[in-house]
C-alpha cells in the first residue's frame, strides 16, 4: 500500500485505498458534440477523524484523482471538426453507501483541462470543469468492483477569457475497480 509522505503518523497520510480505470462517453444536449474517454484513477484515504465519522455512518469516502484522456467529435453543422482533450481532476470525491454488494455512491469535483476543440470559440484551450455524479458499484469479490454511473460536467474558462460559452456534457462511465 502506497503511503506519503513515508515521516507522517498513521492517520496524517494518505494512503492508496483503490485503483482503477473507466470508460466514458456521452454528449453536450445543445451542441452535440460527442465525448468518449479513458479515465485511470487513484483512491485515497481522508483525513483518518473524517473517515472514521463517515465509517460510523455506513459511509466509505474516497480522495480521488482522475487524470484522462478523451476523444472529442462534432460532426454537426458546416465545420465539423474531431480533437482531444487532457485533464485531471484533483479535488474530486466518492462517497459510496452501504456494505452490501451493490451499493450507491455519489461523486464529484472540479478538474483543469486542456481541449483542442476548434469549432467552438471557448475563448482558452485551458479550461476548467466542475462535475457531479451518482451511480452503483458491484462487489466481485474482495479485492475487485464494477461500477456503473452518470456525470454532468460543465465546462468553461471561469472567465479567464472572452467569450466564455461553457459545455455542458452528460456522460456515463463504466470501469473496474481494484483494492
């Protein structure tokens, strides 16, 4: 189990909880531009007085850092256009319920990214996204999870720059998780 920083207390350092990686894709409503993407993360422990009020309650809380890749398509209107987009989402957290097999869980955090998208008129390539999600994760066995779940990720520069337009994506997600 990976622990930082090595000098710290049992309790004041994080420690890597779970591992794992997604698929998504989905669609901005208004635009239609698609969005398909790789999602590897990392799961780490709370600070150890907020994980153990949240463990009382029934609840398993996660730190979760998300960097992806995704390949991003409009293929509407004159300028059709195909490009990427790489972030990373570092102050983004799950909250799953329960001890059962499959159990619901909430998730979300904001993220920087970096897009090539040229049709629209983002005003920056760097932008940054805030994201909420909910879905459920199947139990295999001990050490192994499925997970199912949807997003809504809003999209903008947070007015570094005009114009300014935001997307809005509605996304799934399905992956593996490892423990």
């Amino acid at each position: 189990m990976l622990a930082l920083p090595a000098a710290a207390t049992a309790g004041d350092r994080l420690e890597l909880r779970e591992w794992g990686m997604r698929i998504a894709g989905g669609a901005d409503p208004s635009t239609q531009i698609a969005y398909y993407a790789l999602q590897p993360y990392l799961g780490l422990s709370l600070w150890e007085p907020a994980e153990r009020w949240l463990a009382a309650r029934d609840i398993d809380a996660r730190w979760i850092i998300e960097p992806w890749v995704a390949f991003v398509s409009d293929r509407h209107g004159k300028k059709q256009t195909d490009s990427f987009e790489i972030g990373v989402s570092p102050l983004f957290a799950r909250l799953t319920l329960g001890q059962a097999a499959w159990r619901p869980f909430v998730e979300g955090g904001e993220s920087i990214l970096y897009t090539d998208l040229r049709k629209q008129d983002l005003g920056t390539r760097v932008q940054f996204a805030s994201q909420i999600g909910a879905g459920l994760e199947y139990q295999l066995d001990d050490d192994t999870a499925v997970a199912f779940a949807i997003r809504f990720r809003h999209m903008s520069n947070a007015g570094m720059a005009r114009p300014n337009p935001g997307l809005n994506t509605l996304y799934a997600l399905v992956g593996v998780t490892f423990r």
